[in-house]
C-alpha cells in the first residue's frame, strides 16, 4: 500500500498489487475502492494534479468530484 493523498479531509492509497485505489471521505466515514478504467483514469488525474504542487484545497476540490462514488462505510476491525 501507498498512500498517494492524506488531508483532514480525505485519504488515497494506492494498491499496486491488486491495481486499485482507495478514496475516503473522511467526514462522511464513506470510502470507495476504484478498479479496472475507472482508476487507471483517476490514477493519471492525481498523479497529474499532486505533480504541479498544489494545495489541499485544491486536491480535495478534485477528489470531491468523486463524493458519489464514495458509498461505502468505513468499517475499522
């Protein structure tokens, strides 16, 4: 696991051995695990974006735009 992203707000971490991305919401206590196109487009956006050293408002800004895919609980075990 590598965590791409890590603000008040949200978390991102990538899963290189299993080709996934984890989105948290942090205020929501919502997550959701991207795959298959959808995080081979969202890894080439937040590579793009966090190269050009922007701040956390700007990044949460983007990863907002993926509130609704970020549906499920957070379960901590």
């Amino acid at each position: 696991m590598n965590v791409l992203y890590d603000s008040q707000n949200y978390y991102v971490a990538e899963y290189p051995e299993h080709h996934g991305i984890e989105l948290v919401d942090k205020a929501s206590g919502r997550g959701a695990y991207l795959e298959g196109e959808v995080e081979t487009s969202f890894r080439s956006s937040i590579v793009r974006l966090i190269s050009n050293d922007p701040g956390d408002e700007s990044v949460d800004e983007f990863l907002g735009r993926y509130d609704a895919l970020m549906t499920n609980p957070l379960v901590l075990h």
